[in-house]
C-alpha cells in the first residue's frame, strides 16, 4: 500500500496550484495533500482566471488527490458553484475509487458534481456543450 | 515528526499544516497495521474531519495514535482531545447538517460512520475528547436507518 502515500517526502505544500489554460478550457490538476489554504486561494484564483481568460470550461484532475474530506468536498462544490456563475462549467476528472467510497460513507455526495473518468472524456464534455450553448452547435443530433 | 508507525504517538493540532500531517501520519501508521487502500482511506477522512473539529472548535488540541491488538485482529485507535468551549448537546453535534462553525456539519456525524468504533466526551467549559477506533479486515458497521 505503500503507493498510495507519499510517505516522508511527500511534504505538504503549501503554494498556489497552478491553472493552465488549453483552448477554451482551465485545467487545474490537485497533487497530493492541500493545505486548507491552498485549496480556498484556489478557489479565488479559479474566479479571476475564468474572468480574465473568458474560459467556458474548468476541469479539476483530482486523480492525485488521496483524500477528499468534507472541507475539500465544499471547496470543489463551490468551485463548481461559482464557475456556473461565471457563465463556465466545471468537470471533477479522475476521482479515485476509495475516496469516493468514502464520500458517499460520509454523507457527501455532491449532487450537483459534473464529474468525468479522465480529461478527454471531460473535454468532449465541455467542448460539445460550450459549442452548442454558444453557436446552437454543428452537432450531428437528429431534431 | 518522524514517529515510527506501528508505535504509538502524540501530534499537535494548532494550524492547518498540522492537519496535513496528522493525515499523513495517520495513512502511514495504517498502512503498516495493514488496512487495505478503502479503509486507510476512511480512517484518514475521518481524522482529517477529526482534527478540524479540534482545530476550529477546540482552538487547537492534540491526536494520539494507538495501535491495538485484541486476539488476531489488528487495530488502530485515534484519540482527539482539546481543551476549547466543550459541546453542550453531544446528540445534536452528532446529527448531519449540525455545524456552529464552517463546514456542512458532516464532522462528527460523518467521522462516526467511517469508522468503526467512535466515544466522545465533551462538556461545556471542559474540552472534548473523540476516541475512534477501526479494525483491519472488519466489515463496515451496519448503516443506521433514519
């Protein structure tokens, strides 16, 4: 089991989670342990950037992410949350099977998540609405 | 901060780095009792729920880790204590939605049902303590209908 951890150089950190811009859509990818302060200037740092960038997408890679309590859990909600109001959606990729076993144990089971097994599927995801939502959309959908 | 695992331990809870380390210490110590990758993973959850309650409500505290043997079975128990305001109504800070501070008030509630043994003691003006206790290879405890 020893993969699963980081073990003693697995340090926390405690700086700012960097948000890459591809095409229309914010990718953010969380590593490991996060500070409760980290993830909140996240939080803040996602607004701005969707602002400033005029992004229609976000998608959070959690796939490095050990453990989601419920503290995570409401940050990641009001990311989501926020990003709707924003006029961008979010998509969670990439959450391992035991944390979101635990979720459910816990009582969070974050209804109003988009989430998606990797960052392709969540890109086709955003890409299709973000083009429909803005164009009417060439897609190939019977009437 | 480099507690053998498997031995017992007492960390401090006084900022949210403490709560990265008491998660990581808590991973360690049940890795090497032997919980499986679902359990390690609950059991962490439920400290890092643990020592946000001594951290926020308590104003700071300490976690203790002990291992535990009774007959084959392996175990680990985690005890938080602080000595903050206490909790006047043990049955309602245990209900979901619960909360006087941050959070979604899926703390104690929440921390109870990932583990399998859980005790509190708390009273106003006296601190509180949460004991909880998790075995390796013990099936979940029977969800309460409600």
């Amino acid at each position: 089991m020893s993969e699963a951890f980081g073990g003693p150089h697995g340090a926390p950190v405690s700086n700012r989670v960097p948000v890459l811009r591809l095409g229309d859509v914010l990718l953010v990818t969380l590593q490991g342990d996060l500070h409760d302060s980290t993830a909140q200037q996240l939080q803040d740092d996602l607004a701005e950037s969707i602002v400033r960038s005029g992004a229609g997408g976000v998608i959070m890679d959690i796939s490095g992410v050990e453990i989601v309590d419920s503290f995570l859990g409401r940050v990641l909600a009001e990311i989501a949350a926020q990003t709707d109001l924003l006029a961008a959606r979010t998509v969670v990729v990439g959450m391992r099977p035991a944390v979101a076993i635990t979720l459910v144990e816990l009582g969070l089971t974050l209804p109003g998540m988009r989430t998606a097994l990797n960052t392709e599927a969540a890109m086709e995801l955003l890409t299709g609405q973000a083009v429909s939502s803005h164009f009417g959309g060439p897609r190939r959908e019977s009437q | 901060m480099h507690t053998a695992a498997g031995s017992q331990a007492r960390l401090p809870i006084r900022s949210d780095m403490d709560l990265v380390w008491v998660r990581q210490h808590v991973r360690q110590a049940a890795a090497q009792i032997g919980f499986g990758l679902v359990d390690q993973t609950k059991l962490v959850t439920a400290a890092s729920e643990l020592a946000r309650n001594t951290l926020i409500y308590g104003g700071g505290g300490t976690m203790e880790t002990e291992p535990l043997t009774d007959g084959g079975a392996r175990g680990l128990r985690l005890t938080f204590a602080d000595e903050g305001p206490g909790i006047a109504d043990l049955e309602q800070a245990l209900s979901d939605g619960f909360t006087s501070g941050e959070g979604l008030g899926l703390g104690l509630g929440g921390a109870r049902r990932l583990v399998h043994e859980f005790a509190i003691d708390s009273a106003p003006g006296a601190g509180t303590m949460v004991r909880v206790t998790s075995w390796v290879g013990r099936p979940p405890r029977p969800r309460e209908e409600s």
